[in-house]
C-alpha cells in the first residue's frame, strides 16, 4: 500500500470517528473500533476502560444527552505502516449548565492500529481538558 493511501485511510477513520461522536452516532462509532475489542479510554480523574464494549457502553449513555453539541479538529498525525497517532482538539458546549453557557476545551489523543483486514481501527482515546468555562 502507498505511503499516500495509507494515510488517507487513517485520515478517512479518525474523522469518522470524530463525526461519530459529534453526531451521536452510536453505529458510526462502533465501525471505527477494533473488531477484537481493543481499546482503551483514558479520562479525567475515570478509571481506564479497557474494552470496547466498555468505551461504547459510555458513549450510549453519554449520546442519550441531546444537550450538547461538539467540534473537532486534527491537529497533528504521525502515522506508520501499523501504528498511528492522531492529537485532536475538542470543544464541548452545553447551552446551559447552572444557569450559564459551558464549555470545556479538550485536547485528545488518539491511537489507531491497522488490522489484518487492512483497515484502521481507533484502539485509544486519552482526554485532558486545557480549558474550562468553570476553571
């Protein structure tokens, strides 16, 4: 496979996986995690989740808020053969919470691995918030 076409796959997966998320699409989401169940979610002050039962478990609960809205943005990639890294930035809101507007500014790394079907799956997802409404 190309060095190009390589990256664009991995470019192709991480930003499925980001719509996935912004839009609350469960299904989405799913397609983008490794079919052996690999995966790691590493949050704030959470213990890790160590499946990806467990990481689409949380985002079905999460989902089930209609009350927020996120974006995103790729910032840096470093991409190999079978291993790759993406460092993204996300901006959470809520339209109100306590009475006023929220906001938290994430900056997330993601790791992704190519499997044996030649494809990229997202295999870890490790969130620090920069900046906070609340802060």
């Amino acid at each position: 496979m190309s060095t190009a076409k390589n990256e664009a796959d991995f470019l192709r997966t991480m930003r499925a996986h980001l719509d996935a998320v912004s839009n609350k699409d469960l299904t989405g989401l799913k397609a983008t995690l490794s079919p052996d169940n690999k995966m790691q979610l590493i949050l704030p002050g959470e213990e890790i989740m160590m499946t990806a039962d467990s990481f689409l478990a949380f985002h079905q609960s999460w989902f089930q808020d209609e009350n927020w809205t996120m974006e995103t943005e790729i910032l840096n990639t470093e991409i190999g053969h079978e291993k790759g890294i993406a460092v993204t930035q996300l901006i959470y809101r809520e339209p109100e919470r306590d009475g006023v507007p929220y906001f938290n500014r994430m900056i997330v790394t993601y790791g992704l691995e190519k499997q044996d079907d030649n494809k990229w799956y997202v295999i870890m997802d490790h969130a620090s918030s920069s900046e906070k409404s609340t802060d």
